[in-house]
C-alpha cells in the first residue's frame, strides 16, 4: 500500500496529472473484445432464407415481433411466447414508450390517462439508472427514492408509499442492479408480487437487463415474476424488458417487452397506432446468431472470460490500497456491469472531479439518483467493461489516488 499521507498521495495525484491520461470509465458499454464475439451477426442472414415459420421478416406484419423472436425471449425469461412484444434495438426506448402511452392514453388498468391526473408519483430505488429516473423526470412525474439493501428495494418503504393512489410505479433492476450488482432476493420478489397499491395502474417496471449476464461463476436461475404475480392475484402489475444489447450489439440489438397476454393485446392495440411492424429483420438476424438459451449462455461465458479480468483489477488495486485504510465500502458483483463504491459522506464528487483532472473520466456523482442529487454525496459508479485492461489497471491506480486525496481534503477542512 502506498503513504496516506496529504503531501504524498497530492504529489502522487500531481504525477499522474502530468502524463496528460485520457482514460474513460463513465458508461457500461462492452469492450471491443465483446463486440468481435458477435462477428457472426454479419453474416447470420441471406436475402433468400427470411421466412420465419411462414413470415417474410422482410415485409409488414407481425407486430408483435417474429415468431422465432418471440420464442427465443419466452425461452430466455421463462414465460410463453404470447407473452412477448419483440420491439427494436432498445429496450430503454420501450420502457420510455410505456410511461409515453400511460400518459397519452393510460395503462390497461388506468382510470384515465396519467397526463390528466396532477401530482403522480414514481418510486426509483437508489442508487439506481440514471436513465430511467430521466424517464419519468422528463414526463414532470414526481421522483421518490427509495433506499435499497443488498436484498433489493426496501420493501416496507415500498409498501407504505405505494399506498398513495398518486404513486404509480417504480423501476426495478432485480438482477445484478444497476449500479449495486444485486440480486433481489425471493422475499423481495414475493412482496412485489403480492404488492397492493393504491392506483389500479400501478407499474412495477422489471427491467431484466442483465438477466444472462454473470461473469463471475455459473448461470443463477432467477424466479419467474409474471407467473408468481399472476398467482399472487396481481397478473397485470409487472411490465418485464431485457434486451440482446449486452449480449450483441448495444444500440443494434433486439429488444423484449414481456407481460401478462392481457397487457400484451392492450400494448399492441396502442402500438397499432405506432407503427406496422418493427424491423423484423434484425430480429430474425439476431435469433439465427444466438439460436437459443443454451447457445446465449455459452456465448455468455465467453463474455464473462473478458469482463471478469477487468473487474478483478479494479477490486484488486481497491483491495490493495484502500481497504486497509477503512474509509470506504464497495460492491463485489458476479454480474452485470458495475461496481458501486460509496465514500466517506461529502467525497464523491470530489473523487470525481479530482479523477477528470488527472484525465479519468467516471459517471458523474449523484448520477445514479433522482434529479443527479445524492444527499449524501457517497456514491460513485465504476465501469471497467469498456477500456481495455491495461488502461483499467491504470485507472484504477489513478482512481485510488483521487480517492484519498480527496478524503483527506476532507479531513483537513
Ligand atoms: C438497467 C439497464 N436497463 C437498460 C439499459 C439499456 O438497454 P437498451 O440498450 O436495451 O436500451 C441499460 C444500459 O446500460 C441498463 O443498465
């Protein structure tokens, strides 16, 4: 472990300034090495081998997505084909269209349209995605927080607040969350199941975006929600999404919204307003190149065996020179695609702003809240995926540096 000490560790931060770095760790994007995994896709179709039993994936029809597509993701999540809308290349898009028809038109279970009903509220676990928080926030929709345990979503809250008819959902990322790396727990799942809110057209948004996606150890099977809701009495609460972005190619991927049959006719009913049919196409591509459950998974392995090593050097040179030191605590994922790390209270954005100085860009603090603010200003997101190691390891020493200088600022004030 290097000195910490206020003079060392500045004229450490003062060395790494001068070599002019210009290392990015801000966003989960996969590394170049990922994207070569999915070279196949290239030439996965031929113009005269489209037709999918008995769609032409080259012309209008099938809203609802592609047979084969549709199969591949009831496979994948563990429900019926009926159950899936197979949309574009985003998944955020979809979660984005569903608050925009819940808005204009209201939900299957909607008194009327949320546009005409003032004050609605959306609870969003924290630290959650920045970017479904913006989602809501850009409707005007009230953000409530909502604290997390390594459990999940802190159900009592939940619960209390989902009590007021004005709150009508909340995001959730239940398997390796972003940005903890959790996985939420059985009892969590059952209590959302078995959740009773106030508002008829309560959402529980599952975003399922790292679904297949460990890179530590095997597969871990993860409870069905749709069919445990169902049974708990409640089968038009949870809207379920994933998508191929991490498993293909973020942005040119193959999207899934999964539902109760009843939310499913309901959604395509307005999508019929939309659109004819999505870009069955890429669906089709993207099928033929990840065939099914057991094919992903393995492709999946692969994935893991180049994420992994960039997350062990970061932990690493964490372990190394900061856990010794007692001043801050960190998350250990097996999946997904980061790492949260929580500061003394009042460091986070320093550590970041003194990162972008020495040339290390990382997710802006209080990103992962509601409206950027992190009342505590403890947390920061780290995504090792994209830069390849060499550059990791490299960040993760500048970063450790940033770190304590910035808690011994701190100190000294
Ligand atoms: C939790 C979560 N949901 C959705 C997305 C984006 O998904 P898509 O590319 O399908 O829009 C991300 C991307 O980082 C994410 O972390």
């Amino acid at each position: 472990m290097k000195e910490f000490e206020y003079t060392a560790v500045k004229e450490e931060f003062e060395q790494w300034k001068a070599m002019g770095l210009s290392l990015n760790m801000a966003r989960g994007k996969p590394s170049l090495e990922q994207l070569e995994l999915s070279r196949g896709l290239f030439t996965a179709l031929d113009f005269d081998d489209c037709v999918d039993e008995g769609v032409d994936a080259r012309n209008y029809g099938e809203l609802a997505g592609t047979p084969s597509a549709r199969e591949y993701w009831a496979e994948l999540l563990d429900i019926k084909p009926q159950q899936c809308f197979v949309g574009g290349s985003s998944s955020l898009n979809m979660m984005y269209d569903l608050i925009a028809k819940a808005w204009s038109n209201g939900l299957l279970h909607s008194e009327k349209p949320w546009s005409q009903q003032p004050g609605i509220k959306f609870l969003c676990p924290v630290p959650g995605y920045d970017r479904h928080f913006r989602i809501t926030e850009s409707f005007g929709i009230e953000l409530i927080p909502v604290r997390t345990t390594e459990a999940g979503p802190d159900m009592d809250e939940v619960e209390r607040l989902a009590a007021d008819p004005l709150v009508k959902g909340i995001w959730c990322v239940p398997k390796y969350s972003n940005p903890d790396g959790n996985i939420y727990s059985n009892e969590t799942i059952l209590r959302f199941a078995a959740l009773k809110p106030a508002a008829p057209d309560f959402v529980v948004i599952w975003d399922n975006a790292y679904c297949v996606h460990e890179f530590r150890g095997e597969y871990v099977p993860f409870p069905e929600i749709l069919a445990i809701s169902a049974q708990a009495g409640n089968p038009d609460l949870v809207v379920e999404f994933a998508s191929s972005s991490k498993i293909t190619f973020p942005g040119a991927g193959m999207s899934v919204m999964a539902a109760s049959e009843a939310n499913i006719e309901y959604l395509c009913g307005l999508a019929s307003a939309q659109m004819i049919s999505g870009d069955k196409v890429n669906q089709l591509r993207q099928v033929r190149f990840l065939k099914d459950r057991e094919h992903t998974l393995m492709m999946m392995r692969r994935h893991a065996d180049i994420l992994r090593p960039r997350f062990d050097a970061f932990l690493k040179e964490l372990d190394e020179e900061i856990r010794p030191l007692g001043i801050v605590r960190w998350t250990d994922p097996k999946g997904g695609y980061f790492i949260s790390l929580y500061t003394r209270p009042g460091c986070a954005r320093r550590t970041v702003e003194l990162c972008k100085e020495a040339g290390l860009v990382m997710t802006g603090a209080g990103a992962a809240y509601p409206y950027g603010k992190d009342p505590e200003d403890s947390h920061i997101r780290i995504a090792p995926s994209f830069p390849p190691l060499k550059d990791v390891e490299l960040a993760a020493e500048v970063f450790c540096t940033c770190l304590k200088l910035a808690t011994l600022e701190h100190d000294r004030k």
